[in-house]
C-alpha cells in the first residue's frame, strides 16, 4: 500500500496550496514553522490575509526571490520573508499577547498524530528534536481555528490520523481540519469526517491507511490541486 500511495500522493506544496484556498481575506493567519510556511506562498488572487509570526511581524508576504533576501526581515523559523504595505513589527511579548488574546483567526501547523477528537501531537523528544513544545501550544488553545497540514501516513507507512495520539501533545481537541497528501478531513463532534479525497484513491484504502473510523455527511468531493 504504501508504494501505491507514493504514486498518488500529493507533494508539500499541493498541499499547502489546497490549504491557502480556504484562507478568508483579511484572516489573520500564523504559519507554523517548516511545511506550514508554504502555505503563504498560495494566497488566493483577491484575498490579503494578514499573516503573522512569532517573533514580531505582522503582514508578511511570500519569501523573496533568491539573492533579494534581506536577514533583518525573517520569520520564526529564521526564513527570508518579504513584508505587505502596513505591516507592523512588535517585541516577542507582545507578539504572543496577540496570539494568548484570541486575535488569530486560524493556526496552520504539521503533525505527528491528529486524534479523532481533534487532539495534536506536533513536538518530539526524540534524536535531534528541540526539547520543548514551543509557541505551537500558545497557539494552538489560543487560535480561533487550527488547521493541520501533513502527510496522510509516516514514512513507515503509519496512518497520522488515529484513534488516539500517542505522542506528546501539544494541546487538546483543538484541530478542526486536516490537510494531508490524500484528504481533507474535518473534525466533528468527536469524529473524523471526510470532506474530499483524491479521486485515485477508493474510500476503503483511505480507511486502510487511517487509524480510527472516517465519517462521511454527504457527498464527498474530489480533491483537487493543481500539477505538480
């Protein structure tokens, strides 16, 4: 299976576009460190959601073109960033006022595990990992909405989505969508519902491949992305 779904699975980037398509304008939108990140290079045409990052930017734009990077200008995963007109620069205190206030729309980050109630592990202990949940927790109780961008199973072909997270989480039934290399998947009332999938794939291979139970409400639709 897990060959087969290396074949039709969608890249980090196609997620991240998929992702930015439900971004509203004028959300005000943090991107977590590493593969969230993407999701800022995908703004739909028309829409300006306010991006902003832990250390003191709001209103950031998608990162500069190699060569016209500017190091005073980083997010919080030390990347170039360029900035949009009117955006601010803040301490780091303030900056997680914001987040601690309740003033952020949505959260995109990655994951290990996303539980069926909506449970987030995101954050390891393991070899080479920083020993520290970070501001992922602050954000994650704090964001009006989490969204979660990942691939669908592990690189041992585990499922990501399961019954129960088994690493340590991050924080507790604040998930509310799950973007990952074969599906979007909502979590309701304690459930995962599935909302689209890649046509190529049947309903009962993606249920081969997630750890508890996919709950439909109507018509699935077909995920679709741009080619890679």
């Amino acid at each position: 299976m897990t060959l087969a779904l290396d074949t039709i699975k969608l890249s980090n980037a196609q997620i991240a576009w998929r992702a930015a398509q439900d971004i509203e304008d004028g959300a005000y939108v943090n991107l977590g460190i590493g593969f969230p990140e993407m999701v800022a290079q995908y703004t739909v045409a028309g829409r300006v959601p306010v991006f902003h990052t832990e250390n003191g930017v709001l209103g950031f734009g998608p990162t500069p073109a190699p060569g016209d990077e500017d190091w005073d200008l980083i997010n919080a995963g030390k990347k170039a960033i360029t900035l949009k007109p009117g955006a601010a620069f803040f301490h780091h205190a303030d900056s997680f006022a914001m987040v601690r206030g309740g003033h952020l729309d949505l959260a995109v980050l990655g994951a290990y595990q996303v539980a069926q109630n909506g449970d987030l592990a995101n954050w390891s202990t393991g070899k080479g990992a920083i020993p520290a949940v970070g501001g992922a927790m602050d954000l994650v109780q704090s964001a009006k909405r989490v969204a979660v961008v990942t691939d669908h199973v592990t690189k041992k072909g585990e499922p990501k989505l399961v019954n129960r997270c088994t690493m340590p989480l991050t924080g507790v039934s604040c998930v509310t969508r799950v973007y990952t290399s074969l599906a979007v998947v909502d979590i309701a009332d304690g459930h995962f519902v599935l909302r689209e999938k890649l046509s190529a794939i049947s309903f009962d291979d993606l249920q081969a491949v997630t750890g508890a139970e996919l709950k439909t409400e109507g018509a699935i639709g077909d995920l679709v992305v741009p080619a890679a």
